[in-house]
C-alpha cells in the first residue's frame, strides 16, 4: 500500500533520517512493526478520546512502550499531541516500504494453486531473484481456482503463469481461429 506524499510517508522519512546516522534503521522497523501491531481500532480510540486528560493517556503509551527506542516514543507523543496517533500502522508500513527501497528490496505477491512448501519457495524466491536481479521479499498465498501454476505480482509486473490463465488463452485463440 503505497502511501507516497502522505503524512505518514513524511514521519516515515524523518524517522529514515533519525535512525540512519545511529545506525538504527533495522531497531526502528522492529520497534515500529511492534508498536504498529498494537495499534488496533480500540487503542486507537482510547488515545484520541477526549474526555481522557491528554496527561493520562501520554502517560498510559508512556508506559506502553517504556522498553522502544527513544526516538519512538518522542514520535508516539508527538503523534498523540497532534492527534495523528492514528497513522502509527502507517507510517511503519511506509518506513518498511523506504528501509526496502533503500536495500533495493522488491515485493512480491506469489499465488498458488497449491501451498507451496518452505523449499519451494526458497527456489522461487532465488529464481525470482536472479530473472529480476534484486534481493525479493515474498508473501504466499493459495488461490484454489488458478488449477495449477502461479501469478507472481512484482511491484507493478504481473506474471500470470497459471493454468487457469493458459486455458483462457487457449479458448480465446481457438474461438479466433488465430
């Protein structure tokens, strides 16, 4: 989910140029991905509720997140000053999609008809690390109706190599005669 220009795109940033000269990029995306996870609909509401003297609940996510870095609490406080504690998901996923971009790691959604077993995907992964020539961080999934075969989605390259696919393709050819 791109969020190029957005808010949390620019936390996300300034995070980026907070952690790189400490050389704590991967500690901020770990800490990040932590906090982001705690981050559902209600704790949400809980620190936007008004009737909560502001004092209470910087207190409560002080507490919280006592054991994050530094830099991550300043910002969660921030956040919750502004009242933006609600892009908190967001903005970790942003700082994945720049700390990836930044190690020139691309994304890849691999569907199967099947699931794939962990040696299966290591060698997809390897073979889709060589034909792409960059380092790629895949998410699986298992789509019953493709028959047999797979959709590999590459940033905006779809590689539709299922059975399902072929068979339309065959159909198309013979009802054109081409």
């Amino acid at each position: 989910m791109p969020v190029s220009g957005s808010a949390a795109r620019r936390y996300a940033e300034a995070m980026l140029d907070l952690a790189a000269p400490e050389k704590a990029v991967g500690a901020y995306r770990v800490s990040l991905d932590r906090v982001a996870q705690a981050f559902d609909r209600a704790t949400i509401e809980a620190l936007r509720d008004p009737r909560v003297p502001l004092g209470r609940r910087a207190a409560a996510l002080a507490a919280a997140t006592n054991d994050e870095p530094v830099a991550i609490r300043s910002l969660l406080r921030l956040l919750l000053e502004r009242d933006r504690i609600a892009l908190v998901p967001a903005i970790a996923a942003a700082y994945g999609e720049l700390v990836d971009a930044r190690e020139g790691i691309a994304k890849a959604r691999v569907t199967t008809a099947v699931e794939l077993s962990e040696l299966e995907r290591e060698g997809l992964v390897r073979r889709l690390e060589r034909a792409s020539g960059k380092k790629i961080r895949a998410t699986f999934a298992v789509d019953p109706s493709l028959i047999g075969g797979a959709k590999v989605q590459l940033g905006d390259h779809l590689v539709d190599a299922s059975l399902d696919a072929q068979l339309r393709s065959l159909g198309k050819q013979l009802a054109t005669g081409t």
